[in-house]
C-alpha cells in the first residue's frame, strides 16, 4: 500500500515539472501563461519561445507521463493503481505545486502515460490527429474528432475495457481544460476561415 500510494505522489511530482516555464524563463524571460495562448504547454512554446524550445517542452512533458507509468509499474501491486499514478501525473501537469498550481492542459502527458500502456494505439491516434490539425490549427477541436476513435482502438488492440474506460477519463479531463475562452471563439473562427480561402487560393 504504501508503495502504491508513492508511486502516485512520484507521478504528482513529476507531472508538475513545469518545462514549459522554466525553458521560456530561461530563453526569453517571460511568463509562458501570460503570453500567447497563455497555455503552459508545447505549442505556445514553439510559436513565443522558438520551434526547438517547443520541441524540447513536448519531449519533457511526453517523457513525464511515460516515466510515471514506468516507475508505478515497477512500484504498484495492482493495475489500478498504475493507472491512478498515471492520473495523477496529468493533474500535476495541471495544476503544479511548483508554480501556484497553474499550469497547462495536459495533452503530451496524456501522450505519454498511452505510449506506455497502448503504444499502437497511442501512434495510431497520434497520426490520425495530424490530418484535422493541419486545416483547424487548434489541438482541442482535432482531439474532438479524433479523441473518440481512441478509446475503440484501445478495446479492440490491447482488449481491456478497464484500459478503453480509463482513456475515456482522462481524455474528458483534458478536453476540459482545452476548451476555448468565450474571447477566444470569434478569433478560432476567423482563424478557419482564413485556413479555408488559403487553401482554396492554392488549389486554385
């Protein structure tokens, strides 16, 4: 029990490593979640800070949720609380104790923890993700149309439906916290139409 429980608060811990911060204080000497789309994650990096920053910042956070589950399952007695460790990992990605409990929202951790426990669906969901990011440019209306394709991968390659539940739960989590802000929906939609006319200019 007591490992068990460890492995939870070592998920925590790690999850709250806030890269995203510490790699834009150090580069550019800014606030990360106040510039920007003010989201302490990968993408904000790479637009404000620079695209390797942005790289670095998804590698660590990736990396954060992959260790998580690493560890809790040399540490765990029992699967579920492999999983809870992984949970936890995803709100200390949110919510650090590191820097006031603000933080991002969570989608490369998530990427992390899945590369662990249903790699193949994890790479296959990745890959899928890129077609409707590519013509929206935001990661929370890709995941919405992707996000319900990978619980069903998850069934059908690992057959777990603890596993397929599980990815249901945290998915609802993180698209939670990328909801857009009310101010941000008109600019998300002029940002699609300019995607539009742009590509109906090239095919033209």
């Amino acid at each position: 029990m007591l490992l068990d429980f460890s492995a939870v608060v070592i998920g925590y811990l790690l999850g709250s490593i806030p890269a995203a911060y510490v790699i834009a204080r150090l580069q550019k000497g800014i606030d990360i979640r106040d510039v920007g789309s003010r989201n302490m994650g990968a993408a904000n990096v790479f637009r404000e800070v620079s695209p390797l920053a942005g790289i670095a910042v998804w590698a660590i956070d990736v990396a954060k949720g992959s260790a998580t589950i690493l560890i809790a399952q040399a540490l765990c007695t029992s699967e579920p609380w492999v999983l809870i460790a992984g949970f936890a990992a995803m709100l200390g990605h949110n919510f650090p104790v590191y820097i006031g409990f603000r933080g991002g929202r969570g989608a490369a951790t998530t990427m992390g923890i899945f590369l662990v426990l249903a790699p193949v669906a994890m790479a296959i969901t990745f890959a899928l993700l890129a077609i409707p990011y590519y013509f929206l440019r935001r990661i929370f209306i890709a995941m919405c149309i992707v996000g319900p394709v990978f619980p069903i991968l998850i069934w059908q390659l690992e057959h777990s439906v603890v596993l397929a539940a599980y990815s249901l739960v945290l998915l609802f989590f993180m698209a939670i916290r990328n909801l857009p802000r009310p101010q941000e929906i008109p600019q998300l939609l002029a940002k699609v139409k300019e995607k539009y006319r742009s590509d109906r200019y090239l095919e033209d």
